[in-house]
C-alpha cells in the first residue's frame, strides 16, 4: 500500500500514486464520497501533509486524479447529514458514551454510521430520509412547505437542523460536540488521515464498535475500512434514517417557522389617532418661496433641490419651480437645472438638512421651532 506521491506532484497532492483498486486508499475514499454526493452536493477542501489547505470547490468540480492523490480531504456536511462528534479527552471514553445513546437512537429509527477519527474520537453520521412525507403528510401542509421554501434543499437543510436540536437537548451532558451541524464547518473526510491514522469505519452497532481503536497509517501498513468496498455511485448502497414520528416532527417544524400560517398585520393606535394633515406651508418653505430668499442670493440650486423635494408629488411640481425661478431668482437657473432636479428627487429631503442650508446662509432663525 503506497501513500505518498512522487516529489515533482503539486504539495498538496501527496496522496497515492498507484491506481491499483484493491491497493489505493485513494479509491476507496473517492468511491465512498461519490456516493455521498449522490444525496446531496457538498464542498471540500484539500490538505497538504504539510497542514496547508486549499480553498473551497464542489466535490465535482475535483478532477479524478486530484481525488484519488489528495493526502487529506475535508468536507461539508450533506444536506440530511447529522454528526454527533464525541470528544472526550480518552478514545475508551467516547465509545462508552456512544454505546450509552446507541439504544435510545434506535428506538427511535436513527441508523448511525460510526467512524474512528484517526485520533481519539468517533464520529457517528446520520443521514435522514425525508421522502416517506410525500405518502403520510396531509397534501395542504404539502403545498404549504413548497410554497414557503421553493426548494427541495432549503427545506431539508432547515429541517435537519431543527431536528438535530431536538436530539442535542437529549444528549448535551454526553462530550458531544454539535457545533459541525450549525455552522459550515469542515470535517475530516472519511478515509482521510489524522493524527494517528486514517478515519476508519467501525459499523453499525455497539459490538462493532471495539475498546481499542483500529489504527490504520503508513507505518503499519494498514488498510482502513470503509463501509462497502466496491465500485459505486448508488446512494441506495447508504442506510438512510427515517426518524420516527416523522410526521409529528415535520408538523412540530412548521408550526415553529409559521409556515402557511396568514401573516397578521400588527395593530397600534396609529389606528385609532391618525397623523393630521398638514395644511400650512412650513416657515423655512415659506421663505425660500418669497422675495426676503431673493436678497440673499445664496445656495440656489440646494434651494432648487428643497423645493423640487417639497413638490415632489405635485403635477404642477416643474410649473411651480419655473415660476418660483423667475419670480425669486429672476430667472437664474435654466429650464435644464430645473427639469433634472424634479426627476431625480426621492421627496425625502428631511428637516435638518434644510435647517442646515439655511443656517450656511446665516438664515438658521427662519425654521426656529421647526424640528418636529
């Protein structure tokens, strides 16, 4: 068994040269992954021996040859993937716990796919199945969740978090760490190296799941395990996991994002005591509007901008603004300034800023009591 490619191969490439099926960790890693991304796609990113990584790309994006040579692959997690990560500080520790959870999490239907970290972990993988939904849920909840998400992948991956916070409360007090299936976290690949060796399957079951780690690295020659050893791209070769009471959960799941529930108008006593209508022209208005403006001369064009802001939803906007021209300014502006800014003006001008323009003019005492 051969791990190392030759020197003149890229850095990150240090994975196995020879290509012989039987022989190659590399295949039997590339093998099992192609599988899982025929559940869902996920991204990895490639490790150097050297501990240097590459940037994230999807799985298919990865030539053939670069999967096979990779010395260390991490990965996202799928979309219906949950991982309990058990990190006691003893590897004896974490088969201990898991071997306390395995029987509550088969009565409740949960198949749990439990791996040597390559140090002194475990990780068990579940992934869930969804499907039985389209038979057993009422066909209006049905259209509800399609029309609240509008994705089959939206709607798995919110779902599986929800139900992985369900199982964490259970299990909070058992050196479980969650975190990988909150955030976008990677995780060591299967088959990948670690510390002490390779990440290798263990099974199913309590029994399979030994006191004495299965050390698998290049030291000794051994080959890690995987959970089938052949050639294949059939995501049936997975045991999936339909929770139990899936049903009820998938209520429960809409029930707390409010799906398909009508969305109510929040009411306040905006209804009941309505903001009266102005019907007077404010004071600072008023005086850009009258001939006390036209002795200052001053700011025109911001004048301009307040004013086509004031009238903004006045059909008579331009009209007002071109008397007001020739009237206050004695025709300063041409009909160009005047028409540009009556169609690029929001009406939004607030208080401040006028009170403001005013005060640069050193007419600030005209708007006195105007802040309201």
């Amino acid at each position: 068994m051969m791990l190392f490619s030759p020197p003149w191969e890229d850095e990150y490439w240090l994975g196995e040269p020879i290509y012989e099926e039987n022989r190659s960790i590399g295949f039997h890693r590339m093998w099992y992954l192609d599988t899982l991304n025929q559940i869902t796609e996920f991204n990895v990113s490639l490790q150097s021996k050297e501990g240097y990584f590459t940037k994230r790309v999807e799985w298919n994006d990865i030539k053939q040859d670069n999967k096979l040579r990779a010395y260390t692959i991490h990965r996202t997690l799928l979309d219906n993937e949950i991982v309990f990560d058990f990190d006691a500080k003893e590897y004896e520790q974490n088969v201990y716990y898991f071997r306390t959870i395995y029987h509550l999490l088969k009565e409740l239907n949960y198949v749990p796919y439990v791996w040597y970290s390559g140090n002194k972990g475990l990780h068990a993988h579940f992934f869930l199945d969804y499907s039985s939904l389209k038979d057993t849920l009422e066909m209006p909840l049905q259209i509800k969740i399609v029309e609240h998400f509008g994705s089959k992948k939206k709607f798995i991956k919110q779902f599986t978090t929800f139900i992985a916070k369900k199982l964490e409360k259970n299990y909070k007090d058992l050196c479980i760490d969650f975190q990988l299936n909150h955030t976008n976290h990677l995780i060591r690949s299967e088959g990948s190296l670690h510390k002490l060796g390779f990440k290798t399957f263990l099974g199913h079951t309590p029994e399979e799941v030994k006191l004495v780690p299965p050390i698998f690295n290049q030291e000794n020659k051994g080959y890690p395990v995987f959970p089938f050893h052949d050639y294949c791209h059939n995501a049936n070769a997975l045991k999936l996991t339909v929770p139990k009471d899936i049903v009820k959960l998938c209520k429960e799941f809409m029930q707390l994002k409010g799906i398909g529930k009508p969305k109510v108008r929040h009411a306040n006593l905006n209804d009941f005591f309505t903001k009266p209508v102005a019907t007077t022209t404010k004071p600072c208005i008023q005086f850009l509007l009258s001939q006390e403006y036209a002795k200052v001369s001053e700011g025109r064009k911001r004048a301009l901008f307040i004013l086509a802001s004031h009238f903004k939803n006045d059909d008579d906007q331009v009209r007002k603004l071109k008397d007001w021209n020739d009237a206050v300014l004695g025709g300063y502006l041409q009909d160009f300034n005047i028409q540009t800014s009556a169609k690029s003006t929001t009406g939004k001008v607030s208080c401040k800023y006028t009170h403001e323009f005013l005060d640069s003019i050193g007419c600030g005492a005209v708007c006195k009591g105007c802040q309201q």
